[in-house]
C-alpha cells in the first residue's frame, strides 16, 4: 500500500516537472498553456493521492480524490479562460504558427 | 524507502518551481507571468501534500486542495483582468 | 451507461494528453507547429459546448480557446498541427459524438 503511494507520488512529481518544463520551453502562451494545463495539474493531483493514501484513513483519501477530481476538472478551465483573455487582448502566437483561422474570421 | 521517494519529489518539484518562477521572471508578456503564477501554486499544491506525509499531519492535506480552490479564482480573477485592460 | 462512457473517455484523454505534452517538452529540439483551427460545432446547447470545449483541452495537443458570437465555431489551438481535417474529424468522431449521446 505505502509502495503504491510511493510511486504514485514520484510519478506525480515527475509529471509537474515536465509540465514545468514545457511552460519554461514552449516559444508563446498558448503552447504554454498547454504544459500548465495537462501535466502539471494532472501531477500535483496524482502528488495529492499518493500523500492521501499515506494516511490509510478512508475518509481522507475520499477527500484527496475529490481534490484531484477538481483539479483535472478546472485546470482546462483556467487555461480556456487564460488563453481567451490573451487571444483577445492580442498576445501574438510564435511566428511559426503556421496557422490561424481566429484573426482571419475577425 | 518512503522517506527517499518525499525527498526526491520534494527536490522535483523545488526544480518545477524554479521554472516557473523563471517565466514569471521573463513573461514577456502579462499572460506568461498569469501563466507562470497559476503553476507556482499548482505546484505549491504538491508540496504541500507531500509535507503533510513528511509530518504525518493529515490536516494539510486539506489546505492543500483549499489553495488548489484559491489558485483558481485567482487565475480566472486575472484573466478577466487582461480582458478588461484591452478596454483601456 | 453513456455517462461512464463518457468519464471513461475523458480520463484516458487526460492521461494521453498529458503524457504527450511530457513528451514534446523533453525533445531536445522543438519541434512544434501550433496554429489556431476554427472548428464548426454541431452541437448546440450551452452545456454541451461547455463540455466539448472542456474535452478539446483535454484531447493531446488541443486546446479550446473562445465561441464565436453565433456559437456555430470553436476556436481551437493545436500544439502540433499536422493535418487540420485529421483533428477535425477526430474531435467530432469521438467527444462530439458521444456528447451528442448523452447529453441533449
């Protein structure tokens, strides 16, 4: 049980620093937001559960699978409202966007 | 064994932390350092649960999901924000 | 039953997604070409757009970014656009479909 807890912790953790990785690498915001969005949240949700587990007590690994229910659910959210606020305030994709229907239909 | 796999998220996510901390740094534009800032407290969620095993203190398990919660009102209040700064 | 369906599909497009995104950011070269794709929506309720739009950002690589006023369009940013018809067809094939489904 505790092994288990164990690698979903370290799996975690390895999936928020790739997240972060992507977000320091990526060339615009909206390829960063995809990073911030996907990995790190998904990670630090999977963190949460392994802590939880740790505990062994049923009413807290309900509550940290609630956590992570929230945090899957409202990080794409967050990134939705992040890039739409940026697309409209005319943040400019990386040059080599190669494509883009928003500015053509606008 | 446990003890080894806190210490090595603990270092993981200090790494992850640094990046983002990096792009708030660097933006360049306000939806980076948003975007940047909405990580850092993604992950401070992480290390606070893992501090709650480290001590073996439950409770700080629920501040974590509790700042989870706060983070996201923060990034929506700040995006609206950069809708309403076009205006100006 | 369409509802664990669903869920189903949602959490192995969650992982897949971030697995990939994981991916992209170790490559020692970038090799990213993200465009903004308008995709023609054809469902039609505020709950059913509000799913879909929050599905699309799970799918690997997509990320749904506004509505158009007239709520026929949604505006899609893809992280590594190959070819614009193939995601088109995958997004409605797959999470469209089974909105459609479940949800009326």
């Amino acid at each position: 049980m505790s092994y288990a807890a164990d690698l979903i912790i370290l799996i975690g953790a390895l999936f928020a620093l790739l997240g972060a990785l992507g977000v320091l690498r990526f060339p615009d915001v909206y390829t960063r937001l995809h990073a911030a969005s996907k990995a790190g949240p998904l990670g630090v949700g999977l963190i949460l559960v392994g802590a939880g587990l740790h505990s062994g007590e049923p009413l807290i690994v309900l509550r940290v699978l609630l956590g992570l229910l929230f945090l899957i659910l409202v990080s794409p959210i967050a990134a939705h409202l992040l890039a739409r606020a940026a697309l409209r305030s005319g943040v400019p994709s990386s040059t080599s966007t190669s494509i883009n229907e928003f500015t053509s239909n606008h | 064994m446990t003890d080894l796999v806190l210490d090595g998220a603990y270092v993981l996510l200090a790494v992850a932390m640094l990046m983002a901390v990096i792009r708030v740094l660097r933006g360049p534009t306000l939806a980076d350092r948003i975007l940047g800032l909405d990580l850092a407290t993604t992950l401070a969620v992480g290390l606070i649960a893992i501090f709650a095993v480290t001590v073996r203190q439950w409770l700080y398990l629920d501040i974590a999901i509790a700042l989870a919660l706060v983070g996201f009102v923060a990034s929506a209040a700040f995006a609206r924000y950069l809708i309403s700064q076009r205006h100006q | 039953m369409n509802w664990l369906r669903l869920v189903g599909l949602f959490v192995r497009e969650l992982i897949l997604s971030a697995l990939r995104v994981a991916w992209l950011a170790v490559q020692p070269r970038l090799a990213l070409r993200p465009g903004i794709i308008a995709y023609p929506l054809s469902v039609t309720s505020d709950r059913q757009i509000a799913l879909l739009a929050n599905m699309v950002t799970l799918t690997p690589g997509t990320l749904s970014i506004d509505v158009s006023d007239d709520r026929r369009t949604l505006f899609i940013h893809v992280l590594d656009l190959a070819d614009r018809e193939a995601v088109i067809g995958q997004i409605a094939a797959g999470f469209e479909t089974q909105i459609l489904r479940t949800i009326r």
